[in-house]
C-alpha cells in the first residue's frame, strides 16, 4: 500500500513542478520511504533526493508503506532486471507467491520477496494478459522503455484509486487528485453534473468525472497507456471481462453455499498474507463478523484485535451487543470507539483535506475514527466487510428488486408471500412495493412515482435554473429495470454505492497510513455470485444473503447469523449535528449559502434551520451543505 503520481509527455520542465508538495502530500500512503524515476530518451535516472533532471518524458513518483519484504530490496520505482520495464505500485497483489512460483519454474528469477517484482516479471511475460492472473487491489504505471509507453491500470473492483487529468500533451496521474491538480495545475471550478449527483442524491464516485472539471478516474477493470512521443492518453480498455470460473449453474442451495465457504475462505486466507501485525474492523454484523470468526477459524492461535465504533448512548444505531457476541465467540481483542459531535467538528476539515471530495455522512467519520485507533494500538493491516452486500443481495431495498422479478414472471403469489413475511407494519409493504413499482415502470414513469413519493430530482432548495443553463441532467439514481432486476440492481450497487464506498475506506485508512483489504472483493467470488439463482441471494421468506449465511454456519455464531435487521455502519447523524449547533451556526450562513449559486439560500436556509435530533432527510441536506461549502474552500474550487 503506498502513494503514486506521475506525468507523461513532451518537454517535462521537472524543476518548475511542485514535486515536493506532490510527495509531501502522499506522505500518509507512504511514510516507510520515497522514490522518484525520471526518463530522458531512454536514459534513466532513480533516486529519493529530488534532485530531478531539469526535462523528462516521464517521471514517476513513489511513496511507501511497508507490508511485504521490508527491506530496501522493495524500494520503488522498481526495475527490471533487464532495465526494459520501471514501476510504481500502489496496492497488493495476494497471490503474487503463486504467480511467482509458476514464473520460476518458466525460468525467471527474483531478487526480493515482494509482491512489486512479480508484477513487473509478469507484465513482461504477457504483457496486459496478466492484469487478470492478479487476485488484489492494486493502481499503478508501468513505463515501457522500448515500447516508449506508460501503461496504466486498476484493480477490478477500483479498490485503489487512480486519477488522470489531460493538458497540453502531457498526462498526469496519481493515487489522490491533488496530485494531478498540481501537475497540471487543473481542476480549479466544480463539475456541474457532479454537483447535482452529490447535492440531490450523495453520489460522488461513480463513472470516470470527478467533483474537479477536468480530473478523471481510470475506471475499474480498466488500463491505459500514454505515449512518450505525444503525450497522448489512449482509450481505456477493459481487461477484465467476467467468465472462466467453474460453472454454478445447477448446483443444490447446500452445494452452492458448499462451494460459497471455500472460495471465501480461500480468498481471506490470501488477505492474511503479510509481514506486519494484521486486525480488523468490526461492526457487528454479518460481513465484518464473517472476516472475524473467519480469520479465527483459519488461524486458531492468531493474536486478533478488533475495532468497533460504538454511538454514545448505545442507541437504536448500536451494534455494541454483536459485537461483544462475536468478540466472545472468537477470543478476539476489542478496541471500541466512541466519538462525540465536538470532536467531528474539530476533525471535519481534515477529513475533507484528506478525502479530497465531500463525504457522504457522519459514518464516514465514525469509520475515520476507527482506522485512528488501529493506529494507535500499532495495526498496520485492516480486514473489513466492504463488498458483501452488493456481491450478495444484503441490502433490504433489493427485495424490492426481488419482487418485481417474480412480478415479472407472473409470480404474483409469491410475491404478495415475500412482501407479507418481510413487512411488518402497512408502512413498510407500502415501500416494498414503491420499490417493486420503480423497477417495473419506465424511466419517465418512475421519476413520476419518486416524485409523488417526496423525491423529485429538483427539490426546490436545488437551482434548477443554474443547473440547466450548464447542460445538467436531472437523473435519479436508476432502479433495476428487467427483464433481470435483481441481478441489475445488483450491477448499480456494485457500479454506484461501491465506488463511493471503497473510496472512503481508502482515504480513511490511508489517513493513518493503514493498509485496509476488503477480502469479500475477488473476481471469483463475483463470478460465483452471478451464476446463483436469485432465491439463493434473497430467500423466499425475505432472508437477505441467504447463501452466504448458510456458508457461514458453524463458523459465525448463531446469533449473528439469524439477524434480520440490517442497522448497518450508521452514525446518529442528527444528534451530531443538532450537538453542533453553534459551530454550524458560524459555518452556514446566508452569506456561505449564498455563495454557492447551485443552491436557493431563501428556501434553503428555514430548511436548515429546523435542524432536529433525528431529522432524517434536513439532516442530510445539512449535512451536504456544510460539506459541499467546507470542501469548497479547503480545496480551493470555484463553486460559481
């Protein structure tokens, strides 16, 4: 886990650029150590001092953060032995031992024991082939000094980040955004149609546009190479398409959840691999419970600390009592943590620094502050439960997407069955099947139906006409529309809620220079998921995950197992803000508000101003405001 930047392209003035802000702003990601490549011609020159040649073709910037082979033989940028290919790698490779073992036996030989040089010895070996042998999160350039390329690529799941941004023949990139700002001094105003996505529905990181105007992201599953010659970024190819994993089809519901067990356990076990202490955050419910009980089954005498995140007041939020249920069960060390409204108020503005882009909300913090106690208790590696619920149908709204499926079958009556056994109140049939309906109605139908409910796409503290006048589109997030709804809903999760999530776990833990794995995002558990039947995701009495409960039986305890309320990572968000009364008072003024032309202050401001314990939808509004108006100005973009 480490921090990379770079630029490519023609006549690189290396001393006019702010190298040293650039490294000093990638410490956190890499405080183990610095290096630095630049090409001239083919000439290349490495060191940690930035004492750069004045012109380069491409110079790469690396920051380190030790997990593997400690020793100076992992420094980076890392070359191969033949001095044809250079890298700078921000991520981990989990089976780099079984790669490296087959590459030895075809007659290479390795000088460390680190995960780096394997991907160097494969990528010459197949070349872009071998971006899907890595099982691991991973962002990184790769410089091709005979091809005269810099090919860049990401993770499948976009674990790591990777920004690019494009200027006068010359490409940038980096692990954070600030990096390519100052490289190419870009991104200075706000992305319109990114504005509406976070303001009217919190959405930040899906697709390749980023809150900057004119910083992007490599997608996903995707790489790129730029041209030393020109400076050109070519068009981002995907590499990995889904197949080549045994075929599910058929298999019995015990089967299924037979072969569920092995491949998660698999795959966590090659998420433990590391030369540094190992810990995990626990929330209490099934995923991260999962990776607790299962780093326990696998290894019965592992020294195990867990960090929990307890709301003060042990509310309806708190979790505390699974989390003492688990921790029991498994003989598990537990740190809790219990952050109060005047400490987010001190921290905000150094979480906005740090993620660069608006958060969410208040759980965002709450999880900062759990990756801060890791740090404190000396956890290098975290282990966390990103990813199950949008592998495995966890989320409740997703029977929704369930029933309009059966609906669409012409299972009526199992359908009326599933809502009764879920619902228990008028109220909640009532959005069961509000969910059901946006997935069978057309796209113009359903905006209809989100606004009849109280969610039009222009509510009226939004300025519609601002938004407009810049070729905004006004779209909702979509539901799943057939003839596969469960199945697409599932892709939006994983193209839309993930991205977002997988950025704050991130920045978050990179903050305290952590590396965090997220052992429920492999490729092959991916694969395993969509060649389930939907009953095996989503049970017909309603049961959310049901697959993956029952391949967890006898490994998490019964208690955890048989849950059926999902609270989630949830912080009392309303009772942080209405705490912060006086602090938002001297942040959200007429005047602040005003100067974010996107908003209607007049309508807006009585909105905030009836701030309540518990309000829940003027408690997200607020929420944004303060973040919106708070990164803003910390980052230095113009909102106009």
């Amino acid at each position: 886990m480490c921090g990379i930047a770079g630029i490519v392209g023609r006549e690189i003035e290396a001393n006019g650029l702010p190298l040293r802000e650039v490294m000093d702003d990638m410490a956190n990601r890499g405080p183990d150590d610095v290096g630095w490549l630049s090409s001239i011609g083919g000439e290349i020159h490495r060191g940690r001092e930035l004492v750069v040649p004045e012109h380069s073709e491409a110079l790469l910037l690396h920051r380190r953060l030790s997990i593997l082979d400690l020793s100076e033989a992992g420094w980076q940028p890392m070359g191969s032995p033949d001095g044809r290919y250079y890298i700078a790698f921000n991520g981990l490779v989990y089976n780099y031992l079984e790669i490296k073992e087959q590459l030895a036996a075809e007659g290479c030989e390795f000088r460390s024991n680190t995960d780096t040089e394997v991907i160097l010895a494969a990528y010459a070996k197949w070349g872009s082939l071998s971006f899907k042998r890595f099982v691991g999160m991973f962002a990184f350039a790769i410089l091709d000094v005979y091809r005269r390329r810099v090919v860049l690529a990401r993770d499948p799941f976009g674990i790591k980040p990777l920004f690019l941004g494009r200027r006068e023949r010359k490409v940038a990139f980096g692990s954070q955004i600030g990096a390519v700002r100052r490289l190419l001094r870009v991104g200075t105003r706000v992305n319109p149609q990114r504005l509406y996505d976070y303001l009217r529905f919190g959405m930040t990181d899906h697709g390749e546009e980023t809150l900057f105007d004119g910083v992007d992201q490599l997608l996903p599953g995707h790489y790129a190479e730029v041209s030393l010659d020109t400076g050109v970024l070519g068009r981002a190819k995907p590499y990995n398409t889904e197949g080549g994993a045994p075929s599910a089809t058929g298999l019995s519901f015990n089967d299924a959840a037979a072969r569920l067990r092995e491949t998660f356990l698999r795959n966590l076990e090659l998420h433990l691999r590391s030369d540094v202490p190992v810990g995990a955050a626990l929330s209490g419910g099934i995923d991260s419970s999962a990776i607790v009980a299962g780093m326990r089954h696998l290894k019965p005498d592992l020294d195990i600390h867990a960090i929990s995140f307890i709301p003060a007041g042990s509310g309806a939020v708190s979790e505390e009592r699974w989390i003492d249920c688990v921790t029991a069960a498994t003989n598990t060390h537990v740190h809790k943590v219990t952050p109060a409204a005047e400490q987010m108020q001190y921290d905000l503005d150094e979480m906005i620094r740090v993620h660069e882009q608006p958060v969410g909300s208040a759980s965002v913090y709450a999880q900062y502050r759990v990756f801060q106690r890791a740090k404190e208790i000396g956890i290098t590696v975290m282990l966390d439960g990103q990813g199950a619920d949008e592998l495995f149908a966890g989320y409740p709204y997703l029977i929704g997407a369930r029933l309009a499926g059966l609906v669409r079958k012409g299972h009526v009556g199992h359908a009326w069955r599933l809502a009764s056994n879920v619902s228990t109140s008028r109220r909640q049939r009532a959005q069961l099947w509000m969910h059901a309906l946006s997935a069978l109605a057309p796209p113009r139908l359903e905006m209809l139906l989100r606004a009849s409910a109280g969610k039009p796409c222009y509510p009226e503290w939004l300025n519609q006409s601002w938004f407009a006048e810049r070729g905004v589109e006004p779209r909702p997030p979509r539901s799943s529309h057939g003839p596969h709804y469960l199945r697409t809903s599932l892709r939006i999760a994983q193209n839309g809620t993930l991205p977002r999530l997988l950025r704050f776990e991130d920045r978050n833990s990179m903050a305290w220079s952590i590396e965090s794995r997220v052992p429920f995002l492999s490729t092959e558990l991916r694969e395993l998921s969509n060649q389930l039947p939907d009953g095996y995701l989503i049970s017909g009495d309603g049961t959310t995950k049901s697959i993956f409960r029952a391949a967890m039986e006898g490994i998490v305890p019964d208690e955890i197992l048989q849950r059926r309320e999902k609270i989630g990572f949830t912080a009392p968000q309303g009772h942080w803000l209405a705490g912060s009364a006086s602090w938002l008072r001297n942040k959200v003024t007429a005047q602040t508000v005003g100067e974010i032309p996107a908003l209607n202050a007049e309508l807006l401001l009585p909105i905030l101003s009836r701030q309540t314990p518990g309000a829940g939808n003027e408690s997200t509004i607020l929420w944004r405001t303060i973040n919106i108006l708070r990164w803003a100005e910390i980052c230095n973009v113009s909102l106009a």
